[in-house]
C-alpha cells in the first residue's frame, strides 16, 4: 500500500513540475525574440504564401521581402539588393506584436537558397527570416564567410559641431559622427567603408559611402569621425543612421533649427521691393507730368532763393545828413534843374553864356 502511495506522490509531483516547465518556457520563448513562420515552405513563381509572426514590437510597421543568397543563420548577405523589392509587402503588428500577410512568391534576383526577410521600418532594428523554397529558381552555394576581421562599436554614436552664420542663412548642416570601434576578429581590418544615412521623419534614409582611412588590427580599437551633411535649407527632426556590412549599427537624432535669415532676408525684400517700385512711379510720373505755361519744366526739387547778403555802411556815411536840393531865387520851390516843370517856369537868357566867350559888362 505504500508503494503504491509512493508511486502516486511520485506522478504528482511530475506533473508540477511539467505544469511550471511550461508555465516558464512561454516567457522564455517570447524572449528570444522576433519570430516568423509561413503557411508553406515550397512554393512556384506567381502564387502565394501566408506569413505570420509574433514577438515583434506592438504597433510597428514591418516589410516583407523574397530574398536569395540568403539562410536564417547568415541573413541577407547582399543585403536588400538581394530581394524581390517590387513584391514586396507591409504590415502592422497588432497590440501582442503579432502579425499575418499574405506574400506573392517572386524570384529574387540572385539565385537560391531563399528566405523570406521580415524587418522593422522605423525604430530599432529587429529581423526575422524563415527558409522558402522557390520552385523553379536556380540554386547556388552562398558566398565564403569572411572569417577575418569583425567590426563592432564599442561606444555610443554622437553628433559634434556646430552650426555657422552661413547655415543661418540657409546652407546644408554638417556634423561629424563620432564613435568608437573595436576588431573582434582575427585578422586585420583595412580602410572600412560605412554607409551613412539620414532620414527626415518617416522616410527612408538616403545613404553614402564614407571610408574611414586606417588599419584596425585584432583586437584593437580606434575612434572614427564621419562626415554628415543635409541638403541647404534643412530643418526639423532628423534621424542619422550607421550601417556596415548591410547591418544598420546605430541610429542618431538630430534636431536642425530653422534657417531664420532666410525668412529675415524674404521680409526685407517683400519692404525694400515695393519701395524701390514706389520711387520709380514716381520719378516717371515726374517725367511725363506737362509742363508749366512759361515753358519751364516742373521741377520737383525747388530752389530756395539765396539771402541777399547786405554789408554794413561805415558809421561818417551812415550818419551824413541827405543832401538838399539847391534852390535858386528865379526858380520856384517845387522845381529843381533837370525837371521839365521847373524849365517851362525859370527864365533864362536868349544867348548861353560860354567860358571861352566873357561877357563884357558895360561901365555901372
């Protein structure tokens, strides 16, 4: 009988600890991350599949691609080039970050082994790849895996700088993206080129090549310095993301101000302009206005007549008395010499008298 109470202890404790092995394993394996799965793992060019995933971030935008050249071990190796870009799906998760789309099969533009390549649009990086077989395309060997040198970041990104007068007024912002890398590899790695891109709200980032000059050997580290520069008259929020290898490595805000001497220079225009047009309706209303009677053109300026400039007259002559008319006694008081009335009233010999002819006087 104890035996068989024993034996009963024994399942039930089995069973508690198959009940908790399970009630754990759930968080565990929603832990591990991103997860996608598809209705069919062969499928033909032209048809159709059905992919769902879970463990994805709530309410995020995700794409969905065919690529080749690519395992879930090793990833896209030549990145979305590798992919049926134009077949290519988008989908929300829901609020349990789970998700279900349908997905034309197309064939990639590098041969097989395929995957269909599920990942995040906006925010952090997260991807997920399930293997597809596609019916009908070629299949080749996926390149050699480089096992030389590995490239990581071992450090923060961050944007140095700053802003000039000429930005003020419109020219492209540039920083310099700084951060610090290490080689976890074997071998040496030899002028890396980084792609930089930067991104203007929800639209994709536009990317450049930057090579930084320089040789990293195994296991050391060095800080790299990247050039980034928008377009002129760019402002707003601004996201600059780092990728190497086809893997995005960090993402960066940046917050551009508003080129404000753009807008000064426009204000001053939309003043100066319609004074200058002001000033020349004027003037050629100056030009075409008829002139005056006498001839003279209207002038618009007027002359102010210059002060008559009067000299002060010396103190013997000022005070003289004004001189008096002489009077004779034959001539009458109102009449002067030189004035007609006085000549038609003043008596006067019928003979003028001459210096050079003496009148002779006769004894008195």
């Amino acid at each position: 009988m104890s035996g068989k109470v024993r034996i009963l202890r024994l399942s039930a404790l089995a069973a508690v600890c198959a009940l908790l092995l399970l009630t754990l394993g759930g968080p565990a394996a929603a832990a591990d991350g991103p997860v996608v799965k598809l209705s069919a793992s062969q499928a033909g060019t032209g048809g159709s599949i059905t992919a769902t995933g879970t463990g994805w971030r709530p309410h995020t935008l995700l794409m969905l691609l065919v690529c080749g050249q690519a395992t879930p071990s090793r990833g896209v190796v030549g990145g979305t080039n590798s992919c049926a870009n134009g077949d290519g799906r988008a989908v929300t998760t829901d609020a349990q970050g789970a998700f279900g789309k349908k997905v034309p099969v197309a064939e990639p533009p590098v041969p097989c082994p395929c995957v269909v390549h599920v990942a995040t649009v906006t925010g952090s990086e997260a991807e997920a790849d399930a293997v597809l077989q596609v019916a009908g395309h070629p299949v080749a060997p996926l390149p050699a895996e480089d096992t030389g040198g590995r490239l990581s970041i071992l450090s923060d990104t961050r944007l140095t700088g700053s802003g000039s007068l000429l930005t003020w007024f419109g020219a492209p912002p540039s920083r310099s993206l700084v951060f610090t890398v290490g080689n976890s590899g074997t071998g040496a790695i030899k002028d890396p080129v980084f792609q930089v891109g930067s991104a203007h709200g929800v639209f994709a980032p536009q990317w450049d090549d930057r090579q930084w000059h320089g040789t990293l050997a195994p296991g050391r580290r060095a800080e790299v310095r990247l050039p980034v520069e928008l377009s002129a008259g760019a402002h707003g929020d601004y996201t600059v993301s780092l990728k190497y290898g086809g893997k995005v490595l960090a993402e960066q805000p940046w917050g551009v101000g508003r080129p404000w001497g753009v807008t000064l220079f426009w204000l001053l225009l939309c003043v100066v302009v319609p004074a200058a047009l002001f000033r020349i309706g004027m003037a050629v209303v100056d030009r075409v206005r008829p002139r005056r009677p006498g001839g003279a053109p209207r002038s618009s300026h007027r002359r102010l007549p210059r002060p008559a400039l009067r000299l002060p007259l010396p103190r013997s002559r000022a005070a003289a008395p004004p001189p008096s008319t002489p009077t004779l006694p034959w001539f009458a008081p109102d009449s002067v010499p030189g004035d007609p009335a006085g000549r038609l009233s003043a008596p006067h010999p019928d003979s003028p008298t001459s210096p050079t002819t003496p009148t002779r006087k006769g004894p008195t």
